[in-house]
C-alpha cells in the first residue's frame, strides 16, 4: 500500500503536471480554434445578408436623358464610383447599404484569412513541456522499483515463500503500471501542435464564399486577396 501510495504521489508531482499542461495548452486552444471555426463558417453567410433595396435609388445605364441633356440621376459607378458605386448599380441599393455590406465582407475576408494563417502555422510553443522533467524523474523511479520489486520476488520465490514472491510481483506490476502511463503522458506533452484539417478548410471554404460574394456585387477582387 505504501508503495502504490508513493507511486501516486509521483504521478500527481510529474506526470499529472505534465498531463495538465499539455490540456490546458495545446488541448483547449485546439478545441476553441475548431469551435470558433465551425461556428464562423456556419453563421457568417447569415450574418452577411443582403440588405433591402431601396426604390429611392435606379439603375441607370446612362447619365444622359434622350437628345443629350444631362439626366438628373448621377451615374453611381461615377459618384460615388469604386466599389460601392459598383454595388450601388449592380445592386439599386443606397450608397450607405452598399457601404455597409462591402465593408462587412471585407473585415470578414480579413478574418478570415487571419484563420487560415493561425490554422496552417499553429504556435510551436509548448508550455506543457514545462512538466517533463519531472514526469522523466517519476518515470525512472517506478522502472527502479519495479526491477527491485523482481529481484525479491525471484528471491523469495527461490526460497519457497510463494505468498512474499506474489506480494513482490504484484508491487512490480503496479509500478510498471504507472511508469506506462506517465510515459503516455510525456509522449503527448512532448508532441508539437498539428494543423486541424477541418478548421483549416471551414476557413477556407468561408474566404471563399467572402471573395466571391465581393466579386458578385463589384466586378472587383476583394483587397488582400
């Protein structure tokens, strides 16, 4: 009992604060990452929606009336011309709702593309490593106590005392028991951050449809693109 005791202690000491931190730093970031994703890549074409037309503005094809007489209604492709003239006449919309649209989409393509960065360069830094050398310590203990723990069961079995031998060899499986799990434990504190695939393309396919709804509505590639 007071082996198995020690042996927890130790776990707790070095490979619990190994396993810690290696969820609190590289899990969670993870999973918020792939949360947030998802969620973007599910809401924002919503978020997005054209805005209502307004019959205050017309589309016109030219700023002149018939016989040459310049008309009343300024061409927006003129003025205010760019982008939001664009989708002003493509559109019949005012120029504050193609203003307001255009820059929607553009601070989301920003965003977007700021996702797909994270995704594809995930932070190498890893906090969790902070705990390996004490989880290497527990580990190199417990392998020291178990090969103690054969040599008296092979001991007392040589002897004739089957009961001691079986006591002995119960310690030592415990103890490699626990040497396994901390090992595991390392392993997955020691392993760098990998790129998650389904954020990666969440993001992606969201830039996407940001650049083409853009296009739609100017005739222009999104900037930053």
């Amino acid at each position: 009992m007071a082996a198995k005791s020690n042996n927890q202690a130790l776990l707790l000491a070095g490979g619990g604060v190994a396993a810690f931190a290696a969820y609190e730093f590289l899990l969670k970031p993870w999973l918020a990452t792939k949360n947030a994703a998802a969620a973007g890549a599910g809401t924002l074409p919503t978020l997005f929606a054209p805005p209502a037309t307004s019959s205050l503005v017309s589309s016109p094809t030219s700023t002149f009336a018939p016989g040459g007489v310049q008309g009343s209604i300024v061409d927006p492709r003129i003025t205010p011309g760019g982008d939001v003239g664009q989708a002003m006449w493509r559109k019949n919309w005012t120029q504050q709702q193609a203003s307001t649209r255009l820059n929607a989409l553009k601070a989301a393509f920003s965003n977007a593309q700021a996702q797909i960065a994270a995704a594809k360069s995930p932070n190498t830094a890893n906090p969790a490593a902070a705990g390996i050398p004490a989880a290497q310590q527990a580990l190199s203990q417990n392998m020291a106590a178990a090969a103690n723990a054969d040599a008296q069961a092979a001991a007392l079995a040589a002897a004739g005392d089957a009961a001691g031998a079986t006591r002995w060899s119960s310690a030592a499986a415990t103890h490699r028991q626990d040497a396994a799990e901390i090992q595991a434990r390392i392993n997955a504190a020691s392993a760098a951050p990998a790129v998650d695939p389904a954020a990666l393309a969440a993001w992606e396919g969201a830039a996407a449809g940001f650049k083409a709804d853009y296009f739609a509505l100017t005739g222009m590639n999104i900037p930053g693109s």
